[in-house]
C-alpha cells in the first residue's frame, strides 16, 4: 500500500520540485553543469547519439532507442545510473573517465526529488546542416537559361548544358555521323548493335525526322524492356539462387519479365515503384501487381543448418530498408542501422521506423498459374517428352545413314553447286574418298548436314522443343512475393542492431528530415502509404535520383556522380538546374520513362561526336561539362550480345527462365549448392545475357570479368574496369569462340565470294561502320596470313581473322 501510494505521489512531487527554487537552483548549480561537460556532446538535439537528447526536461523523459533515460523519483530504475555506474555492458560518460562518486550521487538526487529544471518547454531543434543539404530541398521548376547560340539546342535540355559551357568559353562537339548514330541509338536503347542492313535503310532515309522516326521504333521494340530492365536487376539484386552457404535455386525469373514488361508498356515510374514495394496491398491487387513484390524477395535466404531463422529474417528486414534508401532515395540509410547516420539527417531510431513498414510480412510463393492448367501443362510435357524421344531417335537413324549417303550426294553435285560451296570444301571434295583424312570426313559430314532437309527439318524440330521450359516443375508455375500479416508484429529499435537486443518500440515512420508522409489519423501506416510517400510530388530525392539514373546510363556518369548517394558525403550536381528541370519535366510528363529517354536521345548534348578534343585536356579533363559525348566499353551483356549478334547466333525471344550458358568446366563445382551446371544446346545456348543463370557463389565468369555484380546487395553504378582477363575472355571463352566461328560461317554464306566484300561484310558486322583503307590492308595482311596457316582451310583462316575483329576495342565499345 505504501508503495502504490508513493508511485501515485510522484507526478505532484515531480511538478513541484519542478517550480521549486531550491530544486532549480541545484540543477542549475550541480546538473546543468555535469551535463554539458560530459553528456551534451553527444545527446543534443542535433546530434541525438542513440536516439537521445539531453537539451530539455521532455527530451530527457522521451528517453532514446534504449527507453527512458531516467524515471522521477527513482534513480534505481533510471538507466541513466546504470550507465554512468558502468555496471552494465554500456558505460558512459563515452570515452571518458568515469564520473566521480559525487557526481553520481548529484545525479541520484537530481532523480529523486523530480528531475527539476527551469523551464519545461522542449528546446526548439534547429535544421542540421545535412536537412539543409541541397538534395533535401524542394524540387525547384526553374526555365530554361539563355544562350549566345541559338542555333545548337534541339530542345531544352540542350540550353543548360549550353550556358555552361558557354560561361566556360568551350563550344560544344559537332553532330556524330549517322553511322556512329544509329549504332549508339541501338546499344543504349536495346543493348543490340544494328544490323547493316538497318544501318544502311537509315543512311538512304533522308527524311528530316529520319533520326526522331528511328528514336521512336527503338522505344517500341520489346527489346527496349530488356535494355532497361538489365540496370533495374542490378539495382533489386536480382540472383538466380539464395546466396550463403547452400546457395540452392530460386524461380525469380516472374519478376524480371514483370520489370522488361511493365518498362515496354511504359508504366508511369510512380506505380512501377507502388507496385513493387506494395503491389498486393492495392484494391483489387492482380496477380501481375503481387508478381511486382518479388522486387523485395531478392533477398538473399540462408538455408544453412543450425541457423536462427529470426536472425536472418531480421537480416532481410535490413536488406530492404537498405535497398529502398539507396534505390529510391539515393541515401545510405544503411549506415543508421546500429547508431544514428554520422552524416545525413537519419537517425537509428528513424531507421527502425523504416524497418516498422517492412517487418509486418510473410515471404509465400504463389501460383501464377491455376492448378488446372498447369495439369495441361504437365500432359503437354509429357507429350514433349516423347516426341524428344522419336526425334532423338530418327536423328540417330539419319546419323548410321550419313556414311552411305554422303557419296550419293557428291554424285549428284554440279559444277555451279560446287562453285557455290566454300573453298575448303571444293577442295576436300577434289581428294578421293579413301584419301580423306579424319578431319576432312567432319568437315564434308557438316556441309552434307547444312544441306539436307531430313537432316535439318529433325534437328530444327529437336531445338524448338529444347527451348520449351520445364513444364512438369511445379516451380515453373510460381513466384516469390510478398504478403501483409494478419497479425503485425511490434518493431524496436535493435541497439547495436543486434536482434537480441530490443530497445524502444518504434511505428512506422518515415525520416523527418523529409516531406511528412500524411495518413487519416488513426490508421496504421503501412507499406502502401510508403509506397505512395516515396512516389509523391512532394518527395524531393525520387524523381533526382531516377533521372539522374538515366543520365547516368547514356553519359557514363550521372549529373550526381555518387548516383547510390545523394547525401553530405555524395557528389554535388554539375548541372543542378538541368537535374531539377529534368526530374520536374519526368514528374510533369506523368513520370514516363519513355518521354525522358526521347527527351535526351534527340537532343543536340546526346547527338555530339565522341572524338577526343585537345582543346578540352586542360579545361574539362573528366568532361563534366559534356563538350563532347563519352566513348564508353559497353557492359558485359552487352559485350556477349554483340559477339552473338556479329556471328548471327543470337536468340532473341523476350522472357522466361534463366538458362545455363556455356561457361569453363566445373567453375561451378567450386561452390556450394549441389547445382548441376548443364550448358544448355539449341537456341537457348544463345539467348541474350541478361537471362544467363546467376548463382551468387559462382558469378558466371565471363559476365563477371566485365564487372557484372555480384547481386549480393543492390548496386546502382556498376564499375567500368579495364583488364587483360577480358581479352582474354573475349578470346578464348568458349561462346566467343563458337561465336568467331559463327562469324566466319556467316561470312562465307553471306557475302561475295571475294575476299574484300567478305573483310568489308565481317568488319561492319562487327563495327557498324565501313573499315578505312589502312583497316583494309590490314585485315588483309592478316587474312592472307591466317590462311598461310591453315593449311588450305578458308574457314579456319575467317575464324582467326574473326577472333582479331570481336576482340578489337571498338567492337565493345559505344562510340
């Protein structure tokens, strides 16, 4: 009883010793003191190092991420004793000595009688110089600037990157040629380098809007989806398997084919980005929007025995708070995740408040394929399956035929047809049959293949059928989402960001430091209203960090150059007013994307030549000014689809699961996962690099070499690296070697039978652009020389000659 009246007792103690002037005149005399020589440094209402501020009585009582710093009246319960005992694992004063005996007891009493303090009103915060950071301020709309010449914009992107370069006395590149154009066009488009002919339809178009009409044809190709959607992989780290130790298989190629088709149909940015941070919290969600979730199921899983599954839930949680900051935002929220943001206005407690919106799910796979279907598509499999058996079969029959079919065959060769054949053939076809060696038997055997129906109408039949997917696999049908609780679970702040160590509970909040996020009052906010709040008009980092994502993508560097940070420690802008007009014109167009890649490609700063000035060598080195467009290595896909583009192997279906690409034997072995790696045959062998298998543990190596990530977190600038591996790769890795000998076959079939059409053909296959007449009498020299030492054989001789050309620099290069 006296006990209960004591605790009833203490708010009237508390708020007298408050007025109190002997309680005022200690705290002034004892505390005030104490607290700004060894506590304020640190807790103060900028800096609030675990979340706590010790400027004002409210403050104090709010306590921090651990709870209440102090209870009135009971010192025995106040952490704030506990620390500054250091009989606990936390000790303060922080890297101090330790209080003296009287200084605790002052503390101890200042407790008891109430915590007085002259005055009660919370001490008003003042903006910290990161809130006042440039990136944090709203969005500004301002025109475009005058320019001396008028005649050099094509729209207004043109007169920023004008103005400045005319403060600067630079004048700016003259028009690339049309060659150049088209293939830059194409590779930053498409990621695909135009074929001659297309090249050569654009060069006989005359018309004034040749150059627009081709722009838009690029935007409507579904390979558009795919160009883009390869950096939007990068950024939710996209991975074909778990990561950790086991590193098993996942099926998350659903959501890739949501991002290639959500990015054809050019989907308003603002609901790309709803419906993959809350796709199945819209009314009416269709299976499409919960598909869309899958952006936070790339996580990585650890399956490893023995593991708490909590902890690495909680790890997860962490991945997303972080990849949403550093994706959206542009900021390393990360960083808040064991003690408030050394540099950006987050704090740790603002970090778990992030976490609060993303703690509140399940992880389920769904059937994206009613249960009955898929019993057809098991019945159709079945079916695939026996008639791979009978065609496997007849291709064998056809296969014991060859031996005596072959001379029938040569018999009923004419003149005109042999003529037709490549030289090496001719001449193997000129020895007697008893004569041939082991080599030229093979060789005849693949000209007989090439050109007999029975032959190629069976293995066509057998390639169709081997792109078909594993139909029968119940996770062929499925895709990993996300899905609200019913049940929420509390979120704290973890000290340390230990999951063992919970302190206050926190609700889901977004940082102050930014527009409020505003809910009818009562309601629980949820990943939807974050959703919503990200993509919002008032939101002044989303639309700067996307465009400046784009402009990243197509200059090499962005108008921020640190584009995965936004913050104090990022880049600043070279072109602010250009970066505010563009993200105000993304936001003004109905945030599509499309309309902002059409905006930069027409304009004058895209269209300028790539040629080195010397003029610009002292005056703007990194061309931060854009004086001149950069010459850039293309990415390692990229690099890949050109080899198989050049040699005409390339398979270009949109879509479907991931395949296993041809890659150095048991590179795979070397990691854990128990994963199979059967390089895959028919037209899947070729598909474009983006749908190549990823196992985290064992990035495929050629893809690796050219500085393909990791997928381990998300990465939003890759690196762009320069190294004798990718020569070397390009050289001998076993796709570019098929694909050189795919070039020298189409060579021989495609052109004329002399060898200056056939180098001119191979050259622009390769290049895009017509060979100059030092590369004609080089290539030449080297043809002449490939076939001194091939014995006779003219595809072998185009094979070295097409290794030279698919390792040269320009063919990887976006001029």
């Amino acid at each position: 009883m006296i006990r209960a009246a004591h605790f009833v007792l203490l708010p009237w103690m508390a708020a007298a010793a408050q007025t109190g002037s002997e309680g005022v005149q200690f705290f002034e005399s004892r505390i005030r003191p104490l607290l700004h020589n060894h506590c304020a440094t640190c807790h103060n209402a900028q800096q609030k190092n675990s979340g706590l501020s010790l400027e004002s009585r409210e403050s104090l009582l709010d306590g921090g991420n651990r709870g209440h710093a102090a209870q009135p009246g009971e010192p025995e319960a106040s952490l704030m004793i506990e620390v500054v005992e250091q009989n606990g694992a936390l000790k303060m004063p922080l890297g101090g000595k330790k209080l003296s005996s009287q200084q605790i007891a002052d503390l101890r009493r200042w407790i008891e009688i109430g915590l007085p303090w002259p005055d009660t009103r919370a001490a008003a915060p003042r903006p910290s110089a990161a809130s006042r950071h440039w990136s944090f301020q709203p969005v500004r709309d301002d025109p475009p600037p005058a320019v001396g010449n008028t005649r050099w914009p094509r729209n207004d992107l043109d007169r920023f990157v004008l103005a400045r370069l005319e403060r600067e006395g630079i004048a700016p590149s003259p028009e690339a040629g049309r060659v150049t154009l088209i293939r830059r066009l194409s590779l930053d488009m498409l990621g695909l380098p135009p074929d001659p002919g297309e090249v050569d339809r654009f060069l006989a178009d005359r018309a004034p809007d040749a150059y627009e009409r081709l722009v838009e044809r690029l935007l409507g190709s579904p390979h558009y989806g795919e160009r883009w959607g390869r950096h939007w992989l990068d950024a939710a780290r996209y991975a074909d398997t778990n990561g950790f130790g086991f590193d098993r298989p996942r099926v998350m190629w659903r959501w890739r084919d949501w991002v290639i088709g959500a990015l054809n149909r050019d989907l308003p940015f603002d609901q790309f980005v709803v419906e993959q941070i809350a796709g199945d919290l819209l009314d009416g969600a269709t299976i499409e929007q919960r598909i869309a979730t899958g952006f936070h199921r790339n996580t990585m899983i650890n399956q490893e025995g023995g593991v708490d599954q909590e902890q690495y839930r909680i790890e997860a949680v962490f991945d997303r708070v972080s990849t949403t900051g550093a994706v959206f935002l542009g900021l390393t929220v990360g960083c808040a995740q064991c003690h408030d943001h050394k540099y950006d206005p987050v704090s740790q407690r603002e970090f778990y408040q992030l976490f609060a919106f993303f703690n509140n799910q399940d992880e389920p796979t769904i059937p994206v394929v009613p249960a009955a279907e898929v019993g057809v598509y098991r019945r159709l499999k079945a079916d695939f399956d026996l008639e791979r058996l009978r065609l496997q079969a007849e291709i064998a029959r056809r296969q014991s035929e060859i031996v005596d079919l072959i001379p029938q065959w040569e018999k009923t060769l004419t003149a005109d047809q042999k003529k037709k054949l490549p030289d090496t053939i001719q001449e193997i076809l000129a020895v007697p049959a008893g004569r041939r060696t082991l080599e030229q038997v093979i060789e005849i055997e693949k000209v007989f293949k090439e050109n007999d129906p029975v032959w190629q109408q069976r293995t066509q039949a057998l390639e169709v059928l081997a792109d078909t997917p594993n139909a029968s696999n119940p996770g062929a049908h499925t895709a990993m989402v996300l899905a609200e609780r019913e049940q929420a679970r509390p979120s704290h702040v973890l000290i340390g960001g230990d999951f063992l160590r919970p302190g206050v509970e926190v609700k889901p909040a977004t940082p102050a430091a930014l527009p409020p996020l505003e809910v009818e009052p009562g309601r629980t906010r949820n990943r939807l209203d974050l959703a919503r709040w990200l993509a919002s008009g008032k939101n002044p980092l989303v639309a700067r960090v996307a465009v400046n994502r784009v402009w990243e993508q197509y200059f090499g560097r962005g108008l921020v150059k640190s584009s995965e940070d936004f913050g104090a420690q990022g880049d600043r802008p070279t072109h602010p007013e250009l970066l505010d007009w563009l993200a105000t014109r993304f936001r003004k167009q109905g945030w599509s994307l499309k309309a902002l890649h059409r905006l930069i490609v027409t304009s004058a700063t895209y269209r300028q030549s790539s040629d080195w000035r010397v003029d610009l060598a002292g005056k703007d080195p990194e061309n931060l000014l854009l004086a001149r467009f950069p010459r850039l290595r293309v990415e390692a896909e990229i690099v890949r689809d050109i080899a198989l583009s050049a040699a005409g192997l390339i398979r270009l279906e949109v879509g479907g699961p991931s395949v296993f690409s041809p890659q150095p034997p048991r590179v795979t072995d070397l990691s854990r996962g128990n994963l199979v790696w059967i390089d895959a045959i028919g037209g899947a062998r070729y598909r474009r690099g983006m749908y190549t298998f990823w196992k985290r543990t064992s990035p495929y190596p050629s893809l690796a070499a050219f500085d393909a990530p990791a997928a381990d977190v998300a990465t939003v600038r890759r690196n762009r690296s320069n190294t004798p591996l990718q020569a070397l790769t390009t050289l001998n890795d076993v796709l570019f070697v098929e694909a050189a000998h795919g070039l020298a076959r189409r060579v021989l079939k495609e052109s004329p039978p002399d060898a200056a059409s056939r180098l001119r053909h191979a050259f622009r296959l390769c290049l895009g652009r017509e060979p100059d007449g030092v590369e004609k009498d080089t290539l030449a020299t080297l043809l002449e020389s490939e076939r001194a030492g091939s014995a006779g054989r003219e595809e072998t001789a185009w094979f070295g000659l097409a290794r030279v050309l698919l390792n040269l620099d320009e063919t990887i290069t976006r001029e």
